[in-house]
C-alpha cells in the first residue's frame, strides 16, 4: 500500500539508500541492524493495519449514519452492494437499479413481490429508494431463509410451467458450479427433449 506524507517520503529514501548501497557492494551498515527487506515488510505490514482501520472506520461510520439497527460490518457490506447498484450516484436506486441489482445478487424473489418491496421502501419518496429502505429490504431478505416452496414458486415463475428448460437455467444461472449441481439433481421430463423437473 502507498500512502502519502512524510513516511512516504522516507521510505522511499530509505529505499534510494538501499538501492545505492547494493550498487556500490556494500552488504552490511554498521549505522543500523535495520535491512530494507525488514522495513519492507514492516511496513507493508503498517499499511495493512491502516487499510484495516480504515475499513473499520468505514463500517462504524456507515452504521451510525443509518436509521436501520444492523451492525458496523452489515451496514459497511450493504453500504458497498448500495454504492455499487446506483449507477447514477444519485444516492438512490431506480426501480431498474433495485430490480437488476437483486437479481444480480441472486436473491430469489419473484417479480411482483419485488415490485411490491420496492414500493413499500419507497413509500415517502415515490421512486427513490435510500439507504436506509435498501438495508432494511436486504436485512429481511437475509435474515430469512429460503423455504422449498420459495425455491419452487421461483422456479415456477421462471419455467412458466412444470419444468424448466435447460437453456432457461443456462440464462438464469451463469456460475456454472452451481448450475451443475442444480441441474444434476433435477430429472429430464418425458417428452420434452429441454425440459427439467425442477
């Protein structure tokens, strides 16, 4: 990690000693038991620290500037899908910002539901979705589980019917780890060459 000001500038300095030291065969200074391979783990190690603070910093910040009871880490994680999903950096999520976003996370809920949470966010502004209601939709969403009738009124809803064609699952599913192991434990329906029983 770099870092600016005056230790920046030091290290470096120590780095252009080093180099110079090495240059003219000099293996070892008597001025110092310090060698530059320690002080460059030290202080990559001292950078670490600091991006770790910083990150903590970062989550406590984001928890207390939230109406929403989570704790320094889940506000920090939802605050990064939030700022990644608004595309425009309005500080809300458009209604196609929140769809393409839950989806893209694989949250599985079905359209109309997720027309309806949206809603329901968005109830003091109409099709502006804050922070505040994005957490707390993903809290929920998070702190329940998936039922087998939640997966299969999702798989309904993507099939259309009783089973789910291949190409359907190969569009829906694009990590192909898991869509093998979906995919293994579902059987061919009679009759349809393309068709799974989900």
């Amino acid at each position: 990690a770099d870092y600016d000001g005056e230790g920046q500038e030091k290290y470096a300095a120590a780095k252009k000693a080093a180099a110079t030291q090495k240059e003219a065969g000099v293996v070892s200074n008597a001025l110092t038991n310090e060698t530059m391979p320690t002080l460059e783990v030290e202080y990559e190690e001292l950078g670490n620290a600091i991006d770790k603070t910083l990150t903590e910093a970062a989550a406590a910040v984001a928890a207390a500037e939230s109406d929403v009871e989570m704790s320094a880490q889940q506000a920090k994680e939802v605050r990064e899908i939030f700022d990644q999903l608004d595309a425009d950096n309005s500080g809300f999520l458009s209604p196609r910002e929140f769809t393409d976003g839950v989806q893209g996370l694989g949250l599985i809920v079905a359209d109309g539901v997720l027309e309806d949470k949206y809603l329901q966010a968005t109830k003091t502004r109409p099709g502006r979705l804050d922070f505040d209601g994005f957490a707390t939709f993903m809290l929920e969403q998070l702190s329940r589980g998936s039922t087998k009738e939640d997966v299969l009124i999702a798989f309904r809803g993507l099939a259309g019917g009783p089973a789910i064609k291949s190409s359907t699952m190969v569009e829906c599913f694009p990590n192909a780890e898991a869509l093998d192991w979906m995919t293994a434990r579902m059987a061919p329906v009679d009759g349809d060459d393309d068709g799974l029983d989900y």
